[in-house]
C-alpha cells in the first residue's frame, strides 16, 4: 500500500491500496482502494473502490469494479459497483454502470447503459412530503 501526504500519479502496477491527500492520477495497473482529495482513472482495469472527497473521472476504456464515493463524478468507462456521490453525476455516452447511482442529480448522455436504480436522495426536495394533501 502507498500513503502520500501530496499528489500522486501512478503509472506502474500496485497491489494494495493508494491513499493521497492531493489529486490521484492513475495510469498504470491498480489492485486495491483507491482513496484522495481528487481521482482520475486512466487504466484498462481497477479492481477496487473509488473514494475522493471531490472529483472523479473515470476515462473511456476503463472499467472499474468495486463502489464510487465522491463530491461529483463523471463515468466514461465502466463502474461495476454502487456509486455514491454527493454531487453530480455524468453518465457520458461511451459508459456502462452495474450498480444503483445514488446522487444529487444524475445526467444520462445518450448511448450509455445503466443497469441499476437511479436515486437522487441528495437532492434539496422533500419527495415523502411532497405529494401530502394539505
């Protein structure tokens, strides 16, 4: 496992977890957790979860198994796991989730796949109490 009080950028292979206080560039091969202030994924593969205290990327080609904690996230390639994401998310054309999408909003640009519940339970709007008769 690495620990690193900065940024990081990874372009060989880990086995074990990666936690950063900065921004987590990957682009080798990753097994394990990944935890930072900021991810972006750039591998064929990352078996393991995603937990960033703001953004993530995860780019075309990449396929990540294992659940997505952040602040906003934008999914170009694919997320076998629950995402969960206090902000919004970005469901671009070139990707495919297996999992629920829990969010604040969720944009589905046309083209992607979604196998999974979308909930928008970050949302500012009270759902049980909205179609209550007054």
């Amino acid at each position: 496992s690495i620990i690193s009080d900065g940024s990081l950028e990874i372009n060989g292979t880990i086995t074990g977890d990666v936690e950063c206080e900065g921004k987590l560039t990957i682009n080798g091969n990753v097994s394990g957790h990944l935890k930072a202030a900021e991810v972006v994924v750039s591998t064929p593969k990352l078996d393991g979860g995603i937990d960033s205290k703001g953004d993530v990327k995860i780019g075309v080609g990449t396929i990540v198994i294992g659940d997505v904690t952040a602040k906003s996230a934008t999914i170009s390639g694919a997320v076998k796991g629950e995402v969960d994401v206090q902000g919004p998310v970005v469901v671009d054309s070139t990707a495919i989730v297996k999992g629920n999408i829990t969010a604040k909003s969720v944009q589905v640009n046309n083209g992607a796949i979604v196998d999974g519940y979308c909930k928008l339970s970050y949302a500012e709007v009270d759902i049980d109490n909205f179609f209550e008769a007054e």
